[in-house]
C-alpha cells in the first residue's frame, strides 16, 4: 500500500539515503522481505521521489496540461478523471 506524506526535513529516503527537504514529497510503500509492494503487513519503506519513479511507485501524468504527481498504480490513474455526465432528467 502506498502513502504519499510531505516531507517536514527531517525523514530521508531509505533507499539513496538523501534527506528529503522540506517540503517536498515522498512515498510510504509497506513492503515484504523481498522488497514486493504488499497492501498490508509489511515493513513501511520511505522513498523519495526519484527512487519511487524508478521503482514505478510513482509518476507524473498531464492533467490539464500540468504535471501532476501521482502514487496510484497505473492501472488507478488511468482511470478517467472527469466526472461523469450528468444525467438529464426528463421532466414531464
Ligand atoms: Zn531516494
């Protein structure tokens, strides 16, 4: 299971070992021994931005012409983003 948390400049990745400023954004990812992204149970692992993009944890996606990062898998954020069309009620 993944947590995106803002940095208070004093957590570091666990991965490349560099501090995570404040306030730039990282990633919790509970993990099992072998390093395999579990929904629950594991060990909680910080990365920072860099190392979750490559370990595909996360990824900038346009939205609205920005750049948007975002954690979700991408199966999630492919979803559509805009909400559905209303539905029109025919009043007789
Ligand atoms: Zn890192």
């Amino acid at each position: 299971m993944r947590r995106g948390c803002l940095s208070v400049g004093t957590v570091s990745c666990e991965v490349c070992k560099h501090k995570i400023p404040y306030p730039d954004r990282y990633v919790m990812v509970d993990e099992d021994a072998k390093g395999v992204e579990v929904e629950k149970g594991g060990k909680s692992v910080r990365y920072c931005i860099d190392c979750a993009q490559k370990k595909g944890y996360a990824h900038y996606k346009e939205i609205k012409g920005e750049m948007m990062l975002t954690f979700l898998r991408e199966s999630e954020a492919s979803l559509p983003t805009e909400p559905p069309a209303p539905v029109k009620e025919s009043k007789v």
